[in-house]
C-alpha cells in the first residue's frame, strides 16, 4: 500500500508535468523551446561540436605551425583537424545563434551546403548560414517552425524608410527597406494572403513621414478605407493614367530642385528643402493592362509608360514604387517586362501556376520557383522572398484585418503630407459621427392638393 501511495503521490506531478510540455510543445512552441529545447539542443551542440564539424567536412588540416606546436610541445603524436571556432552563442526564444570564425580553406558557401547535415545533427527545425563579415559566419537555428504561428520580435532594424513587414523563417524580421531596394513587385493568387501582405506595409509606412499614394482600379474596393492617410488616389483607369502623369511631374520637378542644389538623390539635399518620400501603391496591376477599345490601348500605354519611367528614375527623387498583382508577365501587353525589370523586390505567395513563379523570382532566384510552388494553402501569407543577389528565404506576414490597418491610418492621418500636385487627387475621408442623436418630433404637415 505504501508503494502505490508513493508511486501515485510522484507518477501524478510527473505525469502532469509530461502532459503540460506536450501541450506546450504543440500550442506554445516558444515556452516548450524555452524550457525543454534550448537546454538539449545547447547541449548537444557542446557536446558533439568537433565531431560534427568533422564529419560534415567542415574541419582542415593544421597548419605546419600549428601540427609541430602539438607534437613537440603538447606531446601528442596525432594532430587533429581544426573545426571553425566557436566566438559567440547567443540563445534566443526562437532558436540559437552561433557566430563562427572560418578557418582557411573553409569559406562560407561550404557551411551553406552542409547546414542540412547540421540541422539532423543538432535536432533543430532548420539551420541557416548568414556570412557576417570575411571570414565570420552566423549559424541561426530555429527550434521549431516559427511560420506556424507568427510573432514578429521585439527588435527589428530601423530606418528612415524601413517597414518590419513579414517574419522569416530564422526568427528574423523581414524589412522593407526602401532605400536599399526603392521598388518591388508582390505576386499571389485569391486568398494566398497577398492583401495581408499590404495591409502590413501600409500600417508600416502610415506611421512613417512619407506621401502614401494608392491606384486601386476595383473602385478602391481595397485601398478607399486609408483614405486618411493617402496624398492621392485613382480608383478608374481614366484617374490612375491622371494620376501617374501627376507623379511624373512631381518628379521632373525633384530633379530641377536636385539639379539647382548639385545633389545626386533627395537624401543630400538640406532638411528645410528635402520633399516629403513618396510611395506608389497598386493594388492588381493587371487593370491598368487591360483594353477594350483602341482609346483604352492608348491610355494603357501611356499608363505602361509612366511608370517605366518612375521605376527607372524616380528612386533618386524619393519615389517609390509597390506593385502587386496575380500574375505579372509578357501576356499582360507590351511594356510588361520592361516595368518588371525595374522591380527589384520579389514577393510571391502561392500561385496556380508555375509559370507565375517563374514570372517572379525566376529571373532573379531561380532555386526559389520551387519552393513557391510548394506552399500550401492552408498557410495563407507564407510567401518568398527574394532579391538581386539570388538570395530567398520564407516570410510569413502576421494577420491583421482590414478594419485594423484602416484604424492604424486613421490614427496617423495627421502625417499626412500635403503634396501639390496630387491636390486633384486627394480622396474624400468620410466624416465619422459620434453617438446619434435622437431626431427631433416634427408634425407631418398635410400635404395640400
């Protein structure tokens, strides 16, 4: 009887505790990974470094120095291989990080290949190899799959025109930063979760001091509830070829104010002088393609054509350009590719064909079609991200509603810049009234015959 009492008064706490972490594990990976996790995984790291190291191939010979040093004054008849050394770890609620010195002969694409190995190694979600600096790597490694349930971290990079849009499947936020790369395209298919892309990059850019200009052909269906905050709006194709000649103006009119001041971009002028930033956003930008009689194919080019201009020369005036669609490519008409050469940027979600992929980040990151073309649709906002260097990694978007990001505008509608030439195109913010007040009783007069 004492045996069961004893056996029941430990088993129960244990049992709970067991039960607790496998909760944890599935609904609240982060506490799980904090608390289980990290400890086994930091351990076997220290425990099973060298030896990994080594058999991944990412160990060298030592140099004639450095052998004569050990047998000599080590008295050690065998020479082992030199791993990269380890110069910081630093644990995270989402993984850990790992900066390694590369020893020569080792350069970082030769840890890149091997972090698949590393990843089975070590018993983590995922391992990714950032080069830090020459001769330095960083080894992030995520304990679990931080895109199921998205939460952006605390400290993302900042900057005068930087948006924290998305996660990355390392833990780290995905940054738009608009001076590095000034224009991008975004692709995804209904329900892929490409709108909830741009409701974060315009909460993002509504709380920065820029002109948030939107072209919105579905009846501004999607961009008329941040009225507040847009400088301009076009909701018809007649208003956005309006529109685009406005932006080009305004251009032309930045560059003369350059010119006079012997600048190269916006960023070296003077403060009291600098014109506000400017951002362009179009919401399907297959509308603006579209033609039905020959006048609609005149306005289309002249529409393709401004903003083949603004991509190419708008950056230095501080004109910024975010184009989003469901497929963007040569079958939209002449002009198409020319504008998508111009958009640096590349986001797509998930698409119907493979061809859309390759319309998006086929021309810049190949290996990246095909991990488009594998993103489920039970995971709307999962997308990838991709560059000019041939780099890509996962992003998943947080959720956040329209009625959100519409509150999120309307709070910072006093940022609004005043901007000229988009006078005729400023929308109309409707006027929202307080608690109703009761009608006052008017008697019904007789109507007379």
């Amino acid at each position: 009887m004492t045996d069961l009492s004893t056996l029941w008064e430990v088993g129960l706490p244990l049992a709970g505790t067991a039960g607790g972490l496998g909760y944890a594990k599935v609904r609240a990976p982060r506490v799980f990974w904090s608390l289980v996790g990290l400890p086994v995984a930091t351990t076997r790291f220290a425990v099973t470094y060298r030896s990994t190291m080594d058999v991944c191939g990412l160990t060298v010979q030592p140099s004639r120095l450095r052998a004569f040093m050990v047998r000599n004054l080590a008295r050690r008849p065998d020479v082992q291989p030199v791993p990269p050394k380890i110069r910081r770890v630093r644990a995270f609620s989402t993984g850990l990080r790992v900066t390694l010195r590369l020893p020569a002969g080792l350069e970082p694409a030769d840890v890149m290949a091997a972090s698949e190995r590393l990843r089975h190694a070590w018993g983590v979600h995922s391992v990714h190899v950032t080069e830090v600096k020459p001769g330095f790597v960083e080894l992030r490694m995520t304990g679990y799959n931080v895109l199921r349930q998205v939460k952006m971290p605390r400290s993302v990079p900042a900057g005068p025109m930087s948006v924290s849009v998305a996660l990355r499947e390392d833990g780290t936020a995905f940054v738009r930063d608009y001076l590095k790369v000034p224009h991008a395209l975004t692709l995804g298919a209904n329900q892929s979760g490409k709108s909830m892309y741009q409701r974060n990059l315009i909460a993002g850019l509504a709380r920065l001091r820029v002109a948030l200009v939107g072209i919105d052909c579905k009846r501004g269906v999607e961009q008329q509830r941040y009225a507040p905050r847009l400088s301009g709006l076009a909701i018809t194709p007649e208003e956005a070829s309006g529109l685009l000649d406005a932006l080009v103006e305004e251009m032309e009119d930045r560059f003369d104010l350059l010119s006079d001041h012997g600048a190269a971009d916006v960023w070296e002028l003077p403060d009291s002088v600098r014109p506000v930033p400017v951002v362009l956003l179009v919401d399907e930008v297959a509308e603006l393609f579209l033609v039905a009689t020959k006048k609609d194919e005149e306005r289309r080019d002249r529409m393709v054509t401004q903003l083949i201009r603004l991509g190419q020369m708008a950056r230095a005036a501080g004109m910024f350009l975010e184009v989003c669609g469901q497929r963007f490519g040569s079958d939209l008409g002449k002009g198409a590719t020319a504008l998508r050469a111009q958009l640096t940027g590349r986001v797509v979600h998930r698409v119907n064909d493979k061809q859309t992929a390759e319309m998006g980040l086929g021309d810049i990151a190949p290996d990246a079609v095909v991990a488009v073309t594998s993103i489920p649709p039970d995971l709307p906002g999962l997308a990838v991200a991709g560059d000019t260097s041939g780099g890509w990694s996962r992003i998943r978007t947080p959720a956040l509603t329209a009625s959100e990001a519409a509150a999120i505008c309307a709070e910072h509608a006093h940022l609004t810049p005043d901007v000229p030439r988009l006078h005729s195109y400023k929308p109309v913010v409707p006027i929202v009234a307080g608690p109703a007040a009761p009608a006052p009783l008017v008697k019904p007069v007789p109507a007379t015959s």
